[in-house]
C-alpha cells in the first residue's frame, strides 16, 4: 500500500493479528479475528478501537464561539465547558462539508474532531470563513498531535476504571473531562460511534501505546476485543449513524438525512441557513431511509432502488450485513414522492423487496 499512512499504533495491531486495508490515506485494521465477534463483543461486552486516523482542530479567541456557530448548523454558543456537541458544517447550497464533534474545553477554547478524508479540506474552510468574516479567533491543525482510542460497549466503564481511571464513571452522555495518564493530559469524552454506551481517549502520541495495553489488560476479563473497520461499519449503520460520504455529503444535506435535530434555525445566521430553510419550505425531494433485506444477499452502495412498477427511485448509500438481525441491512436515498410505495432493490437482476425499519436496529 504505497503513500500510506501508518498509525501510531500499527505495530501493536500487527501483532495483534490484524488484517489491514487502504482506507483513504491509511492503512487500516479491518478485522483481527472476525467481523462477528467483534460486533458482538461491542455489543455485550467492550471493543477497543484505534481512530487515530481522525483529524483534531483547536479553535480558539475572544471570537470562537461566534465563529462556530456561524460556521456550524447546531448551536455552540449555550454549550458549557465540559461538554460535547455533534453537528454537520454545511456549504451555501446546504450541502454538507463534513460532520464533526465539538469539544468545549473553556470559554473561549475548542478541540474539533473532524472526519479523516476532510482533514486538508477542512482546515482551509475554516480559515477561509474566518478570514471573510474577520473574526478574531485562531485554528490550529493538531492531528499529529494526537492519537485517538475508542473503548465501546456495556462494559467499557468498568475497564476504565480497572485501568486507573477512576473519575469517568460518573461523566454523563457527550461529556469529558481531562486525565492524567503516564504524567500527560488525556480528553476522555463518553462519546462514540457504535451506537453503545463508551468513551473515546485523546492522548498525545507518546503515550498511546502504554495506554492500549493497559486497557486490554484491564479488559481482558470482561471481554474486550480488538476491533476494526469491518465492526465499526456494522455497528454504525446498525445504530443508524451516518457515514460521511455516504449518508451525508456535499449533496445531501442535514434535513434530507434525519439530522433535522442538529439544525438550529433559531439561533445567529449560519453557512447554509437559507439553503436549508427553503427545503423546508419547499419539502424535502429526497430523504435517507434505513432498511433490512430477506435472505443472505447485500445490496451495496450504488445500488438501485426501484418501485413496484420497476421505475428507479433511489440508490443504496451503506450495505452491510447486520449480526445483529442475522440479515442484510443499509440505507439509501429515495426520491419523496416514492416512500410510500413498495421498494425493492436490484441486485444484478434479482429483485429483493427491502423493509423499511427505523434506526437503532440493534433494539428490534
């Protein structure tokens, strides 16, 4: 895999038995044993991710808050100290640029995570807004700074504080606090992307290896695996999380995907807000729905969606098989006016009828 990257830890998940793939500019774990062991153990025990791939921003100045919630569609400005917020960033036609997470660290102090493949793009989108509003605030690219863990699952609060990390027990849903770990400052957020109860670590590179094998040792009689890409895509789409560049992207936006909540039109205008208010205005002419399969047979992305006089009224956006459900499950983006119709997919020729089914499919 030539011009890839490597993360930090990628020794560790060689040794460990991992199978990688290019994913983007990296070079990826996938799997370590198999996909469904590893869903299963991030759903009735723990699983152990490395996302260090993701890119961090630190946005700062008397202006910050301003300059997020210009820049962003939810609202930053009441967000406390502490606490985390999730929000899509959109473009003037409403499109989304990216999703990311907003970490306020203080009154003026911002820790931004943003999706891997957006990193470049991002970065200049931020400085080119505040450059046009001439806003006083400073952004720093801090990717290489850090390496990022996920513990996910029931059982990830009870590895954490075998692991010594006794104050996170009490963190409340979207919160952080920093701790010390090795004589360093970590961000533990009770956040993630499974769908499960858990927390993601921020920690300077140094000391991410110490950090890994601490948590699986801690983990080991609880059940903690290892897990991949093959698990987080299952997990994610189980629970009905968008992926960027699938269920979100530069021409689907917030409102069409479900994400409405993260839309605050109440608050200061915002890149987007008039694009976004005009779809609403005018009804939505497409929407991301979520949907299960008979049989063994994925329908994966870019495959279409038909009615039941056979006319195209969508595409497949995320296929996968669920563990979890034992079929296969997706979303795709279907033109309004065919939602109440019969929808199959076409799979070389066999058509499938697809159900729709409401996220999170884990609870069904």
């Amino acid at each position: 895999m030539p011009d890839t990257h490597l993360l930090p830890l990628h020794n560790f998940h060689d040794s460990h038995g991992a199978r990688f793939v290019a994913f983007g500019d990296w070079k990826m774990p996938v799997q370590y044993t198999s996909i469904l062991e590893e869903h299963k153990a991030v759903r009735e025990a723990a699983g152990l991710f490395d996302v260090s791939h993701m890119g961090e921003f630190h946005v700062s100045g008397s202006q910050a808050v301003e300059f997020l919630d210009k820049l962003l569609v939810n609202a930053i400005a009441a967000l406390p100290s502490g606490r985390a917020a999730y929000s899509p960033m959109c473009s003037r036609s409403g499109g989304v640029v990216d999703d990311l997470i907003v970490y306020r660290l203080s009154s003026e102090a911002f820790l931004i995570c943003v999706n891997a493949s957006n990193v470049e793009k991002d970065y200049g989108w931020f400085h080119q807004q505040a450059e046009r509003w001439g806003l006083d605030v400073e952004i720093h690219d801090q990717s290489e700074d850090f390496a990022l863990l996920a513990l996910q699952g029931p059982k990830a609060v009870l590895i954490l504080q075998d692991a010594g990390f006794d104050s996170v027990s009490k963190l409340a849903r979207f919160s952080h606090i920093f701790v010390t770990f090795m004589g360093v400052k970590c961000l533990v957020a009770r956040t993630g992307y499974t769908g499960e109860d858990g927390f993601e670590i921020y920690t300077p590179i140094n000391a991410v290896l110490e950090l890994a094998e601490q948590l699986m040792q801690a983990g080991g009689s609880h059940g903690l695996k290892l897990c991949g890409l093959g698990a987080r895509d299952s997990l994610r789409l189980e629970a009905g999380l968008p992926l960027y560049g699938h269920e979100l992207s530069d021409q689907i936006s917030p409102l069409q995907a479900g994400l409405e909540w993260t839309v605050k039109f109440e608050k200061v205008d915002f890149i987007g807000k008039n694009a976004l208010s005009e779809q609403l205005q005018e009804g939505l002419k497409r929407q991301v729905i979520h949907f299960k399969l008979d049989g063994r047979r994925i329908a994966r992305e870019g495959t279409a969606v038909i009615n039941d006089a056979g006319v195209r009224v969508g595409v497949v956006l995320s296929g996968t098989k669920s563990p979890g459900l034992d079929c296969p499950i997706g979303s795709a983006l279907i033109d309004s006016h065919a939602l109440a119709d019969s929808l199959a997919v076409d799979l070389r020729g066999h058509i499938i009828s697809l159900e729709r089914v409401i996220p999170p499919m884990q609870k069904l």
